[in-house]
C-alpha cells in the first residue's frame, strides 16, 4: 500500500511527464493522400470463456477451439491433414463496423465480455521506403490487434484513438486484421463497472489504413494568441526528422511561413496574423484550410482561430464577454436502435438541433470523448464544446495505473483535438464524490491539460451540498479549475416540489464564471398529463420543471451558462421503469427518435429571448 501510495504521489507530482511521456503516435487527421478506408461488413466470433486470449490447455487445444488471432483457418484447411477447427472466422456472421454489436443482433444486445472481429482486404503496394499505419478511431473497451497472424498493438479505453505501425507485416494482398474487443469494464478501468449510459461493445468508429512516407508529419497545430499572433508546432516522425524545412500556409490568407525541426523532430511558428483573418465565433464559423508540409509530406486540415479566456466571473471570446447557451448530449445518434456510429450526418441531425432548433451555441458533449465527426461538425456548425474524459462516480482513486490511464486518455483526446476552434473546455471528471483522494486525482488530470494545452479552460461536473434552502460548492478542488460547474435535479429528484424552487438561495463563489452542467427531467413523449398539477414522467410536467429550474438559475449573479440534461432520450441499462423507461434514460428533450417534447420548446424560447439580448 505504501509502495502504490508512493508512486501516485509521483504521477500527481509530475505534470512534466504528462506532457512529454503520454505523447502518442498521431498520424495528424485531415486531408491525406494515402488512406484505405477498412469500414464494411467484418466478420465476428463470440468468445464467451475467453479462450482466445487464455494460455489454458495449450497452444494445440486452443488452436482447434478459438485461436482466432494467429490461425488462419482457411489458410490450414487448404493443407493436407490439418483436421478441423472448431471456429471459422470467413464463415462466421457478420456486422458493420464501425458500430456497436449490441445493436446488430438481439443476441448480442446485453453481451458483455469478448468479441474476435476480423476484416480481409488487399493493400497498394507500398513505395519504396513507405511506411504504413493502422489508425483505430475508437474501440470499446480493450483492443487486442493482430495482422496475418502477429500482434501488432493493444489499447485500452474506448473512446479516443490509437495508432500501430504494421508495415513489416502487411502484405500487397490476402491481409488478415483480427481485433479481438473485449467490452469488460472493472474497478481499474475508466470508466468503471457502473455507469448510467449504455456502455456499448464494439468496433464503434471508423478504422484506417494509412501509408505514408518514410519520414511524415505526424502532429501540427497552429492557434491565435491574445497577442494576435498565430503560434504552433510541426512534429516530424522518422528517421529523418531532424532539422528539416517544414512549411505552414494558409492560401485564403496569403500567409506562409517556414521553420526548421530541431534534433527531435519538432519545429514552432510564430508569426503575426493577417489583418484579414477572420475570427472564429458560433455567429460566423469561419474555417480556412491550413497546409502543413514537409520536404516529403504534407496535411491539410480545416481550421478556426479564435481567442479564449476568463476574466473574472466572466467568459471571453474574442475578448467579449459570452453567455453559453446548450445542453448535454451522449454520443447516440437519432433512432430506436442505435449503434454509436456517429457518421457526419448523424453528427450534423443531432448538432443542428441544438444549434437551429434551441437557438443553442454550446454543446457538453458527456460522458467521454465523442467521436471527431461531432467536433469537425461543431467546428463548422458554431457550436463552442466541453469535452470531458469518463472519470465519473468513481474510479480507484489510489491506484498509480488508474490515474496513469487517465492522463493517456486525456492526453489522446487533447492531440486529437485541439486544433478545433469549438473545443472550448476539457473536463476532467463528472460527479465524483469529495475526498482527499479524488481530489488529488483530479488535480493531476487538471495539471496534465495545463501542461498539454493551455489555451483552454479547464473544468468539471461538481456535485452541490445542500442544507435547509441553501445550496453551496464545498469542493477542494474548485482552486483547480478556471470555471466552475454543478449540477443540479431539484424538483426531480429528492422531495422538493416544484414551488420549492424559488425559495432555494445558492450561495456560490462569484469569482469565477459558473456553468449549470446538468438539470433535468423525465418525460415519455407522447403521455400527457392535462391536470392542474402535472405529475412527473409527463411532458408537462418537464415542461414546468423546466420553467421554474430557469427561473431558480437566473438569480445566480455569476451564472455564465447551462447544459441540461439531455438533448434526446438514451440508452441506460439501470432506467428499468416498466412503463416509462425499460432500458431509456427519458430525459431527453428529444425521444431517441427525434420527437419533440414539450420543454425543448421551453428551452429554445429561453435562449431565443438570450440571443436577443444586447
């Protein structure tokens, strides 16, 4: 106990180390020349006693049971005498991936534990000194990887993605990709066992193949400074990589501007920003196309530039003082059977109506990182984003490996993320209950995003202690954070009435802007309940509760922003009530297929009547 105790406190002190020793290998998204999409029909084996990943009775009893990661059974079979196999992957049923397995087949609708997928494709042969990747963009939860026959990588974490070099075992034709996922969560994962959304197994987001040449553009950033100056990084991979000419353009601007890699790799900008260049803002989402390029490579991504920053109790964008107005939103797209594949169009369905139907600019995308179609869709809808990694309830506080896992979650999603303009908060954890522990825990997640990214403000979902009619923010780690946010279910939960809400006082912090993270209600769309007093589960009564839980906020001097809970009906295992839930958290404002009830309208009026305000 003293020994892990020991090497926590050396995670917590080294902020240092997030930045330089959670670095993963990027493959820079955006435009690329050579990119094989490997989405499609893969074929799949249940592994209900995980024999494919147990050592148990040997290799020649495992080779006939479930082996699926090194035997190629059609390649064995063709072969003299090699007897049977109990598996066979080529005639196996089969699912589109991406997409979540839990909503391909009703038998695997509860299934939780281990899957062996696999995918058959031909590559173009590579150039000569080419090297070639495989970029996952998210698999739920643990990945074991294997290429015709050879491990090539595992992962775990289920929603931020991950890179392997195969080009040692890739082959022109007749390649065989084996991914074993395995959707088991326990007291060390992140998130942990319980959770109150659908955890949903699978291969959920798109994966690549991607060549590239010897020495490439693995990582580039570039952003505006209050200064008005545009200032990043270019980072080279390869054997090459040191003191190179790299280039950065923006054509739109008739800005280029050149550096040199240092002996790792890396080379800075710093130059003065066109007068030209227009500000990014949820009003006018100007994107330009940036070109980053090397003596042998070069990436093309759609950028935004804008400034962020809080001064006071107040949130500045661009230096003006900014109100945000949204709602939460899980990663689930419109439908009453849904897989979590959140093409660009199911990003866009669900975005614009936030943006077009409340009259919203902001989205808090929970519980985890959501897929880069969401941001890239934020980034050119205008939509500002919280983004958060799954720290929530719990986690083994005092466990080294636990917070290890965190940082690198964390760290995948900044990488990933950070060049979209929308991106305007990283949280670093949802309700998690106050104890010295957790707080430290949650103060070295906070020191890793100042260390990796600075330029964004850092928050977390809190819980408020309440006593009589005062509500307050008991929480340590509020030093952490640059703006503070609550939430909060009065009138919901609990026994309070809803005419019990405008006696409530909050008695809050005023030095800080403050979001309210989460308030909500359930409704089944669709039940009504005409009475003088509506009774909870009625889009009435959500309605009500909505109006008065606005009422309640808007005497928070300080208050800067809201994201109730939620846009649309989701999946959630514990909501088993018979009538009303059976299986569906029914807070949505939306039901999972798109309906609207009655208290969207509510909230769009509220933000209608906000957006008119000078």
């Amino acid at each position: 106990m003293i020994r892990r105790a020991l090497a926590l406190l050396a995670l917590i002190a080294a902020p240092a180390f997030a930045a330089d020793a959670l670095r993963p290998p990027l493959l820079l998204t955006g435009q690329r020349a050579e990119v094989q999409d490997l989405s499609g029909r893969w074929t799949y084996s249940k592994d209900y006693y995980r024999t494919g990943l147990s050592d148990i009775n040997g290799w020649v009893a495992k080779s006939r049971m479930q082996r699926h990661r090194d035997v190629d059974v059609a390649a064995e079979e063709a072969k003299p005498g090699t007897g049977f196999f109990e598996f066979d992957l080529d005639r196996g049923p089969a699912m589109e991936i991406p997409g979540a397995w839990n909503a391909a087949t009703p038998e695997l609708r509860w299934y939780d534990g281990l899957v062996w997928f696999q995918r058959r494709f031909d590559a173009a042969p590579p150039k000569p000194g080419q090297r070639s990747f495989l970029r996952f963009e998210a698999v739920n939860y643990r990945a074991h990887v294997y290429l015709n026959g050879k491990e090539v990588g595992r992962h775990e974490g289920g929603f931020t993605p991950f890179v392997l070099e195969v080009g040692d075992v890739l082959r022109a034709s007749g390649n065989r990709l084996v991914v074993g996922v395995d959707s088991r969560h326990d007291a060390q994962s992140i998130p942990a066992e319980i959770t109150d959304w659908d955890l949903y197994g699978g291969i959920t987001r798109p994966v690549k193949l991607i060549q590239t040449p010897a020495t490439f553009i693995d990582d580039a950033t570039l952003r505006l400074t209050d200064a008005g100056r545009l200032v990043g990084s270019l980072q080279l991979n390869g054997a090459q990589a040191a003191h190179q000419p790299v280039s950065v353009q923006i054509e739109a601007l008739g800005l280029k501007t050149q550096a040199t890699t240092d002996a790792h790799g890396e080379a800075r900008f710093d130059v003065a920003a066109p007068g030209a260049l227009k500000r990014w803002s949820p009003e006018s989402p100007q994107l330009y196309a940036v070109r980053f390029a090397s003596d042998d490579d070069a990436v093309t991504d759609r950028m935004g530039f804008r400034t962020l920053a809080v001064r006071g109790s107040e949130i500045l964008l661009n230096g003006k003082p900014i109100t945000l107005r949204g709602v939460s939103l899980h990663e689930e797209e419109l439908g009453a059977n849904p897989a979590r594949r959140l093409s660009d169009s199911a990003a866009r369905a669900l975005l614009g109506e936030v943006k077009a139907g409340l009259n919203g600019n902001y989205v808090r995308l929970s519980h985890y990182p959501h897929a880069e179609a969401m941001l890239r869709a934020a980034d050119e809808l205008g939509l500002l984003v919280w983004s958060e990694i799954p720290v929530y309830w719990t986690v083994d506080w005092d466990h080294p490996a636990v917070l290890l896992k965190a940082r690198r979650q964390q760290a995948e999603t900044i990488y990933r993320d950070r060049n979209r303009a929308a991106l305007a908060l990283w949280s670093v954890g949802n309700e998690t209950p106050v104890a010295e522990n957790r707080t430290r825990f949650h103060a070295a997640l906070a020191a890793t995003v100042r260390a990796l990214d600075s330029s964004r403000l850092i928050s977390a979902a809190l819980l408020v202690e309440r006593r009589g009619d005062t509500v307050r923010i008991a929480d340590p780690l509020l030093p952490h954070l640059d703006v503070m946010a609550v939430n909060t279910y009065a009138g919901w939960y609990g026994d309070d009435m809803l005419e019990d809400l405008d006696r409530l006082q909050w008695a809050l912090p005023t030095d800080k802007p403050l979001l309210v993270s989460e308030f909500g209600a359930d409704a089944l769309a669709d039940h009504h309940d005409l009475g003088d007093q509506p009774k909870k589960w009625s889009e009435e009564f959500q309605a009500a509760y909505y109006r008065a839980t606005l009422g309640m906020l808007a005497r928070i001097p300080n208050l800067r922003g809201l994201s109730p809970w939620v846009l649309k009906d989701f999946r959630s295992p514990r909501r088993e009530h018979p009538v009303f839930q059976n299986g569906w958290n029914r807070k949505g404002l939306l039901s999972e297929t798109g309906q609207r009830k009655q208290a969207f309208d509510v909230l769009a009026r509220h933000y209608r009547a906000q957006a008119a305000k000078p």
